[in-house]
C-alpha cells in the first residue's frame, strides 16, 4: 500500500513576492500598473486593499488625482473589484475607505497571449504602453483632470546656509589676538561672553573675531602692554589681514 504524502508549503515566499500578469504590463500606463502592483502587494493572495487614498498615492509615487483616473480605469476593465468600505481607525479618528478586491485574471492573460499565438516577449512596448490597447483605453474620468497624468513639477526650494555661531575655543583666540598684536586678555573675553550666553545686547554674537576687534578699539586709550610675538598656526592663516 502507498503511503500519502502531504507537504505543506512554509517558505512564506508570497511575503516577499507579487506576481503580475503580463496582461496587465501589456495593457496599461506606468501609472495605472503601479497602482495594480501596490494594491494587489497590500491585498497578498486571498485578502483585499482598504488602504487610504492618500497613503496608496504617496505609496505609488502619484497625486490623488492622479489615483482617482487609474482606479477608475482598473474598476472599468475588472481588474480589480470594488466590495464596499471600510472603517479604520486612524491619529485623526475612525474613517470610512473603499475596499477593493483583486481580480483573478489568470485566465484572461493566458486565452490572450494563446489566442494570439504569441509569447508576451513578442509584444513590442513603447513608451511603457503596448500597441495592442482595449476599447475605451483610457477614458477621461468625472471630476479628474486629463492633465493628471502629467509629471508633477518639483516646487522651488531655497535652501539656506546655516549660520550657527559657534563659540571659540580660548586657543583660537588668543591665537587672533596674538595676530592681530593687541593686548587684550583672553580669558576675561571668553568668560565675559559665556557669561552672557555669547550675546552682544540682545542679540546673539555672528562673528567673535569682530568682537575682538571692537574691544581692540576701546582698549586703545588704555596702556598698551607688550604684545607677544605671534606664532600664526595654519588653521588661523586665513584671519591675517
């Protein structure tokens, strides 16, 4: 007697997978085939897509205008079917979303690619789209724009540079100091500033190095000491004048 063997299938490969018809790259826009692919990632084998509009328009990359035209399409030629709504609970409270349902459209893709007598590797595409078209391809949707399917242009950004001070270190400026030949204590002009949370007035210091140079102006009336001579490290080159 022959002994029965069932093999149950735990690979999970459908996780990680999703399968297309060849039908479906042969017969639609780039558009109208990302929103197929992502509703039918979302929906997996035996389940349904219940995702919002705006979180499945960010998903594909689109407007929701955009969506709306591809949804429309894939209602008209049944490759997806619409079940109702649904309620999801969300940040902003409980919303009602359309559920839809994938359609098995295996028989469809093999009778076509069949009939034709033809491989789906011999269908030229051009532009993303196949010559062969079903009637109606495309058809304007109530309340969508024809001009949603054009690419969206990137708004204008201006970026700003950051102007952050930065507090020097007291080796940084009595570097400056010895540069610049003054007399003025480098220690006493950190710990004046850092008592004041680096302000001048009320506002926040942009430039320490013209601080210096105020103080070397209202020191001038003062006894000069006798300046040390300067050893300009590389990194302090640059404030030469």
């Amino acid at each position: 007697m022959q002994q029965k063997m069932e093999i149950q299938d735990g690979s999970n490969d459908k996780k990680y997978f999703t399968i297309i018809p060849n039908y479906i790259l042969n017969h639609s826009t780039m558009w109208d085939r990302e929103v197929y692919i992502q509703m039918k990632r979302i929906a997996g084998e035996d389940g349904t897509c219940w995702t919002s509009q705006k979180t499945l328009s960010s998903q594909c990359g689109i407007s929701v205008n955009r969506l709306k035209k591809s949804l429309g399409y894939l209602l008209e030629h049944k490759w997806i079917k619409g079940i109702g709504t649904k309620r999801v609970y969300t940040a902003g409270g409980t919303q009602q979303v359309n559920e839809y349902k994938i359609a098995d459209l295996w028989k469809i893709n093999i009778n076509f690619y069949e009939d034709k007598g033809v491989s789906p590797d011999d269908i030229p595409l051009t532009k993303g789209v196949s010559p062969i078209e079903p009637k109606g391809y495309h058809q304007t949707i109530k309340g969508v724009s024809p001009d949603d399917d054009k690419e969206e242009p990137l708004k204008n950004i201006t970026i700003k540079k950051s102007r952050n001070f930065v507090p020097p270190s007291l080796a940084e400026v009595k570097d400056y100091c010895l540069i610049r030949k003054n007399s003025i204590d480098a220690e006493q002009f950190i710990d004046f500033y850092e008592s004041k949370g680096w302000l001048v007035g009320k506002t926040s210091m942009k430039d320490w190095r013209a601080s210096v140079r105020t103080w070397e102006k209202r020191d001038r009336q003062s006894p000069q000491k006798v300046a040390e001579k300067a050893i300009i490290p590389n990194y302090a080159k640059d404030w030469v004048k």
